[in-house]
C-alpha cells in the first residue's frame, strides 16, 4: 500500500474522544516522554558536549516546542548510535524517534506520525579529484560506495542497492566521510545537510555533492508500539501539535539556527 494511503489510513482510526487521562492502557496520565534519534545527524541531533547524555540539534528543539504543544515534558536523550537507537524503541526504553524514514521493518514496531517534520534529499558525495558522473542509480553500478550501517534512503532505493550496488556500511558518518577523502570508497550515500555539515567541521574540502539526488524523502516523528505511553489519542495529540508547528515553517529556522550552533560549537 502506498505511504500516503498507508498513513492517512491509520489516520482515519484515531479518536480524540476519550479524556487526556484516559491516555493510556489502564487510564494511567502520560507525564513524561523520552525521545531520542541519530545522534550524528547534525543540524537535526548530536550529541550535546557539555553533559553527553542528551542530544541538541533542529529536531530537539523542535521535540522542545511539541512538548509545550502537547503539555508533556519531551526529553531527548543519547542512548548510543542509531542502531541502538532503534533497537531501545522496540524495547521500549525510548518512546520517540526525533527523524527517521519510513520503512516496512520499522513500521513493526512503530507507528510514523503523519505529519512528516520535513523534507529530506539524499546525495552522492565524492571525491574532487575522482568524480562519479551521476544522474541515475544504475550510473552506481561498478563503483564502491559507503554509508552508515542501519541507515535507509528509501524502500526502493534500499532494494536498489542490494541487488545491484556494492556498498559498504560502517559505524559512522566521520568514519564514512574519511574513507571516501581518502580513497578508500568512490561515493558516500548520505542526507545532504548532515554530510554537509561534517565534511566542513572536518575540514575535508576536497569532497562534493553530485547536482543529481538519489531519494527525497520524509523525516518523520515515531511513536514506539512498546512505549508505556503507547495510544491512538496520543498519536493523534502529537500529529496535530506537529502540523500546526511544521505549517508554522519553524522547522526551517531550526535548521538555519542549529548549523550556525554546530559550526560553532566545531572550532
């Protein structure tokens, strides 16, 4: 089934009819949520430097202003890399991921908020000296490429590349960028605005974007099936309390904000 139909489906099943009290299995109050993400995904999430046990970044902030939509208090924590990440969700030890993409394997154990918090492109990146003449996913064919493991540019694309591209996945983003500066990979497969922003703190001017785009694609707020404080109503507080943010175009100032922060915080 489409995303689109997929999503606005599950839309159709929520109600807002029972009290906020009611919020939960056995009528327990939701009082607290914790919400964490990729913590090398700069502007949206890093890893804060002062304390190290919370993440900061466009998509915190705006977990910030979803708190105070919603009236419960959102923390986002650091809780290890993205696998990890993903794995405490369907533990439920997290509740939230702040920006994933939608796959069918997540949507097992979580359920994607509507309203997607923005617009995603994934690029190419390469080395100056090497460049790969992009513009369609079979031009891949041949080279060796790199990303980070657990990561998902789409379902298609993800397919694609099982099949058809050889790409090597390590544990993180740095580590990706400096194997392609170096020679080791011909092409890193990443979101453009991340990989941007570590290959100019890493200083690593010898890299750049292919003009062609492999996916654009929603970054979503989840909800995990696991969470204590799992329900339809809460689902439907928090697409609403997200769409009247997003419409607010405030996502955009977050990331122009949150850029400035990282390239700051690098020197």
């Amino acid at each position: 089934m489409p995303l689109a139909r997929t999503l606005a489906t599950t839309a159709l099943l929520l109600t807002a009819s029972l009290p906020w009290s009611m919020a939960v299995a056995g009528g327990t109050p939701c009082t607290q949520l914790i919400a964490s993400g990729n913590p090398e995904y700069p502007p949206y999430l890093w890893v804060d430097a002062d304390d190290g046990k919370h993440l900061e970044g466009a998509a915190a902030d705006l977990m910030q202003l979803l708190s105070r939509e919603i009236g419960i208090p959102i923390t986002v924590n650091y809780v290890g890399p993205w696998a990890r990440v993903q794995k405490s969700v369907q533990d439920g030890r997290v509740d939230l991921i702040a920006g994933a993409f939608y796959t069918q394997p997540r949507r097992q154990y979580m359920s994607y908020i509507q309203t997607p918090m923005t617009m995603t492109r994934t690029a190419i990146w390469m080395r100056d000296s090497k460049p790969v003449n992009y513009s369609r996913w079979l031009d891949l064919v041949g080279y060796r490429g790199v990303t980070v493991v657990n990561n998902s540019f789409g379902e298609e694309f993800d397919r694609f590349a099982e099949h058809s591209l050889n790409i090597e996945t390590v544990g993180s983003v740095e580590n990706a960028l400096r194997m392609l500066s170096l020679g080791r990979a011909d092409y890193l497969i990443y979101e453009d605005e991340p990989a941007n922003a570590y290959a100019r703190r890493l200083g690593m001017r010898n890299l750049k974007s292919a003009s062609g785009t492999i996916t654009r694609e929603p970054l979503y707020l989840t909800l995990g099936h696991q969470s204590s404080c799992y329900s339809d109503q809460l689902y439907q507080r928090l697409n609403k309390a997200l769409k009247k943010l997003v419409d607010s175009k405030v996502m955009d100032q977050l990331l122009e904000k949150n850029l400035q922060r990282w390239q700051e915080q690098g020197r």
